[in-house]
C-alpha cells in the first residue's frame, strides 16, 4: 500500500528538486538524480510525479528505459498499445526506439527509478483527454 504522505516528502531516496526538464512533464515533478555509469552512458534517478502528473510521448534513441516503481501508482503506455497500470515492484522496460509516456493515475501519487542509456527525443504532451480515458 502506497504511503502518499512519504511521497510528498520524497521516497527512500529522497525526493530531488522540481524536474529541470519540466517543460516536457503536465503537473509537477521532482528528480532525484542518484548516479551515472562509469562511463557515463547509463543515467540513475528517482522521479517522483504528483497526482496527475506525466511526461510527454518520448522515444529514447541508442538505448533504453528501465522503469522500477517504488511506490504509488501510476500509468505506462506505448504508441499504439492499452496503457498498463503500474503499482510498487512492477518492472517496465522499454526498447530503442519506443515511442512512451509514464507519470501517475489522477489521484495517486507516484515515484519510480528510471535507469536510462541513450538521447531522449521528447514529443507531443499526451493529451487531457486521452489521459482522462484512463
């Protein structure tokens, strides 16, 4: 069971600072960068989203997103395929080339670890209304 009062406050890791890449996000949400690879290919951190909140449609190119939900609920979706109801210990990955979106169901909270390796290509924001048919 989610505790959303930890969430507002930041998860096991904490709950960073509001997402500088914000302007691809609907609604608030907090990153928590945690560590990169050696070689700095692969990117860690928590995002942390509030009620409603979402990132745009993106594609991640030369690489992958690791999606490892901590607490809350939230939604994942690809293009083309329903949107999967995501809960704490779900696992999601996503391949090259995917064209997605996550953040959280309307009225939960949500945070999960992304780990990242490849450039982000971010997209159109994913609509009120199609995220209201959720």
């Amino acid at each position: 069971m989610a505790n959303f009062d930890k969430l507002k406050n930041g998860g096991i890791f904490g709950k960073g600072v509001l997402n500088p890449y914000g302007q691809f996000f609907i609604g608030d949400t907090f990153l928590n960068g945690l560590t990169t690879s050696p070689d700095e290919k692969i990117s860690v951190g928590t995002v942390t989203f509030e009620p409603g909140s979402r990132n745009n449609w993106h594609i991640h190119h030369d690489g992958y997103q690791i999606l490892l939900v901590t607490d809350g609920e939230g939604w994942y979706q690809e293009e083309g395929q329903p949107a999967q109801s995501l809960k704490q210990g779900d696992v999601v990955v996503t391949k090259d080339g995917i064209k997605h979106w996550h953040g959280a169901k309307v009225d939960s909270w949500f945070e999960h670890i992304a780990i990242t390796a490849g450039t982000p290509e971010w997209l159109n924001p994913v609509s009120d209304a199609e995220y209201n048919k959720l």
